[in-house]
C-alpha cells in the first residue's frame, strides 16, 4: 500500500493541489504497480516498499524527491526511512546528494553499522552505488515560486505530499518507507518524523509496518509508528483499533493533522486518517484502489 497526503485546511498552495488530485491518483496508481511488481516476481517486502516510494519521489507533485518543498535558504533538505520486520533499519535526514533518499536509507540499513546519517556526505552515495541527483534536479519551478511567496507573505509553510508506502511479501516479512522534503520553508536542519525510526516509520514482522505523514512535531512527541505497534503488541489491540486509539491519544489531543497507513501480518490494511485529505493506494481483490 502507498500513501501521499497533498493537501492540509486551508492555504492557497492546499486550493491549487486540489485542482490536480488526477496526477495524484495516476502517481499513486504507478507507484502502487511498481511495488506489486516487485512481490509478484518474489522480491522482498523492503524492496517493494522502495520501488513504490522511489516511483514518488520521482514524480514532482509529491512532496518527496523531486518536487520536494524547500527549506528556507531554496534548497530540498530531505528526510527518508527504511525499516523491515526484522528491526533492521536505515535513515537520512538533511540529504542533499541522492536522487532518491530512500535508496540512500536502504542503503544506510544495509552497509552502515548506524542508523540515521544526516546531512549524508556526497561521497556516500559512489561507495554504496547510490545514484545521484543532477543538478537542480529537486528544485521544481512550482516550489520555487512557493517559496518566495511564503517568504514574501511571512506565512507557516504546509506540510504535506509526504509519501510511503507499507507491504507484507510472500515469506511473511514486513517492511515500511517514508520519504519527504518535510515543511515548505522550514529553518535548515529541521528535522521531522518521517526520518525517525518509530515516529515516522515502523515494522515488526508477525505485527505490522506503519508509515505516517503529517504535522511532524506532533508524531515525535507521539512516536506514533511505534504507538500502534505497542498497542498490539502489549495490548492485544487488533489493527483497526491500535491505529484509531493512537490517532485519538497522540494526534487528536494535541490538535495535530496527520495520517498512516500500516499493513498488518495477516495482510489486513488500515487507512487512519485525521486530516482533510490523505491519498492511498492498496489492492482490493482485482482492482486496485485509489482513494481520498
Ligand atoms: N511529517 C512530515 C514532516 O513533518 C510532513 C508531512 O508528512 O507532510 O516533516
């Protein structure tokens, strides 16, 4: 299942992406395919989680790889997480090199005794066969423009067009991704949820993978991925219910916008959601579903 939340209340940037919720829909669907296509060949849940959000971060009306928000000084600072079931995981935030920052998690996952790396330094990405952006590659005109309006209007920037995606594969792994270029002029080296192992993205296998977008500060505070994972976890809450409990306990007492998507051991899919608009895509028998 993958996941991109265009739109928050509010905001003449919120009114124009809502004219273009085709393109969303279309890129949902494509990343969607790429992801089941790993499965179908028998690759890996962490595998088909990262063709999907590789598909979105490549399509510039998501806010992830290309197209990504910008920080205040014009640049993409972006955030990206990987995490398979078996606790294994791989992160970067302030990544500036990678054309696709969850390539650069996964591979922080796989060669790094670390976890999270930030500000990755550009020489990482030849010695781990990471590709890199070409120049202005993440800069798209729209964003730029978004920008100076923000700055010229002194107004909070959205946050939102985080992408992610969850999957359960065939040995009965599981896996989670999350990608972002976090707030619109957001202070350089802000640093949200979706980089962070537990707020933004988790996975346990026999439990579930949980990938969240929305209004960063509050998921730290509530390391939401892992709340639901521990409500099944130690409460025996079934799925539904974990990720509606911790919507309410974590978002809604503080006010907070945001959404997830998780996949449980089972395959079972759940969509919580406590903003205007949260896009998914999953499969439901022959169709493949795209919804708002
Ligand atoms: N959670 C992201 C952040 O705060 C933003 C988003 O999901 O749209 O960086």
């Amino acid at each position: 299942m993958v996941v991109g939340d265009p739109r928050r209340r509010g905001g003449t940037a919120d009114r124009r992406a809502a004219k273009s919720f085709d393109a969303y829909h279309a890129g949902l669907r494509a990343a969607f395919e790429a992801g089941e296509a790993v499965l179908a060949g028998g690759g890996s849940a962490l595998d088909a989680v990262c063709a999907a959000v590789r598909a979105l971060e490549d399509n510039p009306v998501f806010n992830a790889g290309r197209g990504a928000v910008l920080a205040a000084d014009g640049r993409a600072e972006l955030d990206a997480s990987v995490m398979t079931g078996d606790g294994r995981a791989g992160a970067v935030t302030v990544s500036r090199w990678a054309r696709n920052p969850v390539e650069l998690a996964k591979a922080v996952r796989q060669h790094s005794p670390h976890v999270l790396l930030a500000d990755p330094p550009r020489s990482l990405l030849a010695t781990w066969d990471v590709v890199e952006a070409e120049v202005g590659w993440f800069e798209t005109a729209p964003r730029v423009e978004q920008l100076r309006r923000l700055q010229a209007e002194s107004a909070e920037g959205p946050r939102h067009g985080t992408v992610g995606a969850v999957a359960l594969d065939g040995a009965g792994a599981l896996a989670a991704a999350t990608s972002t270029g976090g707030m619109a002029n957001k202070a350089n080296g802000r640093v949200g949820d979706s980089p962070i192992v537990g707020a933004g993205t988790y996975a346990r296998d026999g439990v579930v993978a949980v990938s969240t977008t929305g209004e960063g500060e509050a998921f730290l505070a509530g390391v939401v991925a892992h709340d639901v994972y521990a409500r099944m976890a130690y409460g025996q809450a079934t799925l539904a219910r974990a990720v509606e409990a911790t919507l309410t306990a974590e978002l809604g007492s503080r006010d907070a916008m945001g959404a997830l998507i998780a996949v449980g051991a089972e395959g079972q899919i759940v969509v919580g959601t406590r903003s205007d608009t949260l896009l998914a895509a999953w499969r439901d028998g022959d169709e493949i579903v795209t919804r708002i």
